[in-house]
C-alpha cells in the first residue's frame, strides 16, 4: 500500500517593510517598462536603462554593483557557465538567464579582473542546441583575454558607458514587480522614484557608492537622501 508523504510549499515569506520615510507623495516619480527574464524585482531595487541601439532599447534593467565579491546582490547579471575563449564571438549563459535577453541588445562582458567589453549586438540566441545551456551570439569578438567563471565572469545588458562598467543607475523601483523568468517571461510596468526623496537605506538593494553617485544621493544614519 503506498504511503502519503505529507507536503506543503509555503513559499517565501516577505515581512512588510517600509521604503519611504519622507513622504512619498512628494517624491519625483516615473512610470517605465522593466525588461523580461529578471524574475521577481524586490521594492528598492536600483534600476538603470537599456542603452542599446536596438533590441529592448530604452527598458529598464537591474542596476549591476561594481563589486564582484560573489556576496552582492546582482540580478541583472547572467554568469557565464563555461569560461569563455579569447576571441569568441559567443558566450553560454544558463538557460533561464537567456531570456533577461533579446536579439539587438548590446551585450556586455566583465569579471573581477579584465575591464568590461562592448560585445556589441546579440545577432542570436541558440536555446535549442543543447538542453542545459543557451549560446548567445554577438557582433564583437572578445578583445584577446579569456573572461573565466572563476573570475565571476558575467554579461549583461548595456546600460551605460565605460566608466562604470556600462551600467548606471537612473532610479528605484518603488514596488516589488513580477519581470517573469524562462520563455514566459513578459516584464512589467512599474514606477521608478528618480528624486526628493528620503530612504530606508536598509530596503535598498543592489546599492554600492557608484550608484549613489549616479543617483545624486547620500546617506544619513538609516537613511538615503536622493536630491
């Protein structure tokens, strides 16, 4: 006779928390459209632009920390899963994070010790192929160094320029938005604080002082005062 084994999936439990403690009423607030394949963006994520000359340009993305102590909080990151050659002109990502994607992005390598590249247009997406790994295909072959999984190696979307590896940040999402993962995902309308306003700094996320820099901010005590 089979046995019963009892189950039951309560899922993440998220305390409700506040991010404003000015009035959020009189901050400077934007609706704008957040980029697929990122899955469940939390409240106080740093957000920045899709500047890419086509594919999903002028979408919102995750904001990408300059820090690669593997600790940090990166959503708009897909690491490389194998180590890619000093010339390719292709990556391997995991499937899901393929779909934080599409063909016409410009694409952006980097790890802990090579500067980040401009790959340039993603001319394709390869997700057929093999089952456990999808091939993204670029316009720019990589520029004579290897970037290697054991140096956190990782592509993203362009959203910004050379200074601070191409991503800076433009805001931050006011609440936690659903951008779906795998082929499902969609995105998300969502609003995005852009000024006059005073934080909670601990519900802020993927935050480091680049983006503060960006944002026009500073922090005082628990709190992150954007201009």
């Amino acid at each position: 006779m089979p046995l019963d084994t009892p189950t039951i999936i309560y899922g993440e439990q998220t305390d409700y928390k506040k991010l404003y403690y000015s009035e959020p009423l009189a901050a400077l607030k934007v609706p704008i459209t957040l980029q697929a394949g990122y899955g469940v963006l939390k409240i106080g994520t740093v957000l920045a632009q899709n500047k890419s000359a086509s594919g999903n340009v002028g979408k919102y993305v995750p904001y990408n920390p300059t820090t690669f102590t593997g600790a940090e909080d990166h959503p708009g990151r897909a690491y490389l899963v194998t180590d890619s050659g000093t010339t390719d002109k292709y990556v391997y990502v995991t499937m899901e994070d393929s779909y934080k994607f599409a063909v016409g992005d410009d694409l952006i390598i980097n790890d802990d010790t090579t500067d980040a590249e401009n790959l340039g247009a993603i001319t394709a997406i390869d997700r057929t192929s093999e089952v456990h790994r999808a091939k993204i295909t670029f316009t720019t072959a990589i520029g004579g160094t290897a970037f290697t999984t054991a140096r956190k190696a990782y592509v993203c979307v362009e959203a910004g320029d050379s200074s601070n590896n191409y991503s800076d940040a433009v805001g931050i999402l006011e609440k936690s938005v659903d951008t779906g993962t795998g082929e499902d995902a969609k995105g998300a309308l969502a609003t995005m604080i852009i000024g006059n306003a005073v934080l909670y700094t601990g519900m802020l996320k993927n935050i480091d002082a680049a983006a503060r820099t960006d944002l026009s901010a500073a922090v005082i005590g628990q709190f992150t005062y954007m201009r």
